[in-house]
C-alpha cells in the first residue's frame, strides 16, 4: 500500500486550506454582491490603476473669493453649486479632477461633494447618516461600470454615481451592504455664470495642500473625446453620443434622463416620474436644465415655451414663467416652483447606472411613431391596400 511521506502530506494540507479560503471568500463575495442586487457575473470592480494616495480626498477645505480665483478658473468650465442658509459655495471640477471629494462642513451641513471625471457624475450627499455616523469618504482605487468607488474609514465601499454601498469593511460602522446615501441638492454651474450670479460666493480655494496643476485635467482629452477608460456592463444606443451631458432625476424607484442637447431644443418638458408630476425647463442663459416640482397652491400646472421671449406660460393660469422657476406675471406671480434635484452625468455612465431609464422626448416621441404606426396598420386590409373608410369597423380583423 503506497504512504505519503510526511512532507507530502503536510503541502497536501496547505493547498486544502487555501482552496478552502478561496471558496469561503468567493462564496462571502458572492452574497455581499448578491445583497446590492448584482450578481458575479455582472458585478465587476476593477483596479484602476491608481493607488487611493494618488487622489487624495479634501478633508479641511478653505475657501476664498470669486475675485482670488477668476484667473485661475476657466470661464466655460465647469463646477458645483451648493447653497446652505443662502449663502453659496463653487466647487470648481479643476480642483475635483484631483481629489475627488470634498469633506466639508458647510453651515450646519456635514456634506461630500464629490465628482467622478470618468462617469461626470456631480453628485453631492449627506454625510451624516440617520445613526448619527458622519462619513468622511475618499477615492479607493477601485472602479464599476468605468465609474470610481469610494471608501469609509471602515473600508466600507460606495459606487460615487449612486450613493450605494457595495462593499461593506471589516471596521465598525453603522451602515450596512446595499445602504444608499441621501443626496443634497447642487447644480453644475459654468464659472462665468456662477461668479455674474454670485459675485459675493465662496470659492473653493486652489490652496489644498497639495501640490497640484488645477490648470490641467489628468485625464487629458477625455472630456472632449468619446473614449472611456474601462469596461461598461450595459451599453444604450437611444443617444448616438455616448458623452453627452444629461441631468438623471430618480423619484420612487424611476428614473429619468434629460439629454441637455435635446433639452436645448424643445426647451420644456412635462411629465410623471414614479407618480409625481414633473417639468424642466431648459436656460439658454445658463446653458442648464432646471427641474422643478410644477405643484402650486394643490394644482399641477403644465407649461408651454415662447422663444422669442424666452418664457414658459402654464396652461392653467396663463401666468408666465422664467427659467428658473419663478412667475414673474399673471395671478400667480411671486411663485416658485419647487426644486428637484437633477446631477449631471455623461449619458453612458446614467444608462449604466439604471438600464431601465427613460429619455425624455425621445422615449415619447417613439411611442408617438409606434402609436402612429400601429394606427396605420389597422387601416389596412388583410391584401395589403389602405381602407377606404376608416370609420367603418372591419369584422375580420
């Protein structure tokens, strides 16, 4: 009868526990990917080459003045706009190409501000949790979908273009697998728009610490090319350019696109989102689409555009409206309509995000043609020639 030598029973141990390991590991992987509602075989994250030092988060921000940073900043580019007891802060991208997050303490608002150049998303949340935990997050390394993840002082990790935990550490904290940030309302703003509407602002200032060139962007050419860097698991071809900037609303588990393109050129959009009425406006000003709650005083209003004059009028009252939401004529002058918070995304990044989406205008307008076309079809006869009457039913179809 053949014996394994000691030797060879000892390195026979040592590979069954580290197939063991393995499989544990795997099988822990497979349930924590399984409580965010992704499986393996669709759930990825990969390395992004970047070590999580390389991008440091902003934990003490300071802040300075419109005039301090106007050379810097360059007057089409873009920030975020937040505003806490009325008074305003701009986070410009220059500065959050580089870090990220911002971990800031604004007024009696613990916030991250963070920015993803890979999705676009521009996204502000809550730090402070419902259990009282305050989050300081930073960038981990990691990506999905070409979008960043970012982590917790417990290792916990969070997908930055949804708020969604998606890896939980091994350090104490109160949040758990599949928990989802709250957002604070912000808007994507241009330099020039922001300091001509709030000259007296706060800036966030080029002095971070760290020595940075904010007169670049690290990633080149990105911006303005349609590459992306890492794979996407869902792709959607209802927008032939992948990098075009849409703002994504979410209400009650549905979600929305507002293509800023096309929002450009119908101007106004009503509808429902997951049972709640709906209207943007698109700011030829401002280059933007602001969403609003278009509910006054218990009744829904619906709007129409006039270009000449660069107003919305609502279908109910007549009274007129300015695109950022204020009645500025008619019986319900001095209204303002309610702000829906709407971040701004490159279109591949939102589509990926939520598969199920809807486009605003495009989905309508190919109901319409389908609706169109159907209707054409039942006024044709079974031989192939148009009806003769079309008010006349036809018992054999």
């Amino acid at each position: 009868m053949y014996h394994l030598s000691a030797k060879t029973k000892k390195i026979a141990l040592i590979i069954l526990v580290a197939v063991i390991v393995i499989v544990v590991l795997a099988v822990v992987r497979a349930k924590q990917l399984q409580s965010t509602g992704a499986s393996s075989s669709t759930f990825s994250i990969i390395d992004s080459g970047l070590k999580a030092a390389d991008v440091p988060a902003l934990t003490n921000p300071t802040f300075t003045s419109v005039s301090a940073m106007d050379s810097l900043l360059g007057d089409n580019l873009f920030g975020i706009d937040v505003e806490v007891g009325g008074v305003h802060r701009f986070y410009p991208y220059q500065i959050l190409n580089w870090h990220r997050v911002v971990n800031d303490n604004f007024g009696d608002q613990q916030l991250l501000i963070t920015f993803d150049p890979l999705t676009g998303a521009a996204i502000v949340y809550n730090a402070k949790q419902s259990s009282g935990e305050v989050l300081a997050l930073s960038f981990s390394g990691s990506v999905h979908n070409d979008g960043e993840l970012l982590v917790d002082g417990a290792g916990n990790e969070w997908l930055q273009i949804t708020g969604t935990q998606v890896v939980h550490g091994t350090g104490p904290s109160s949040s758990k697998l599949g928990d989802v940030l709250t957002q604070y309302p912000s808007q994507s703003m241009r330099w020039k728009d922001w300091k001509s509407i709030f000259p007296g602002g706060q800036v966030l200032s080029s002095e971070t610490g760290y020595t940075r060139d904010y007169t670049r962007h690290p990633y080149g050419q990105y911006e303005t090319s349609t590459s992306i860097y890492f794979p996407v698991d869902h792709t959607d071809s209802r927008i032939g350019n992948s990098k075009w900037w849409v703002d994504g609303v979410t209400i009650n588990g549905e979600h929305l696109a507002l293509v800023k393109n096309i929002m450009a050129g119908s101007y106004v959009y009503n509808t429902t989102l997951g049972g709640s009425p709906l209207a943007a406006f698109y700011d030829t000003d401002l280059n933007m689409t602001h969403v609003f709650n278009p509910v006054v005083a218990g009744q829904t209003l619906t709007f129409t555009y006039d270009a000449k004059r660069k107003e919305f009028t609502d279908d109910q009252t007549g009274s007129t409206w300015i695109p950022t939401g204020v009645a500025i004529r008619g019986s319900l002058q001095g209204s303002v309509l309610s702000f829906i918070n709407a971040p701004e995304y490159y279109w591949f990044a939102w589509a990926a995000a939520y598969p199920d989406t809807r486009v605003a205008i495009i989905d309508e307008q190919k109901a319409k043609d389908d609706a169109d076309k159907a209707a054409a079809a039942a006024q044709t006869n079974t031989d192939g020639t148009a009806s003769q009457d079309s008010t006349t039913p036809d018992a054999t179809k």
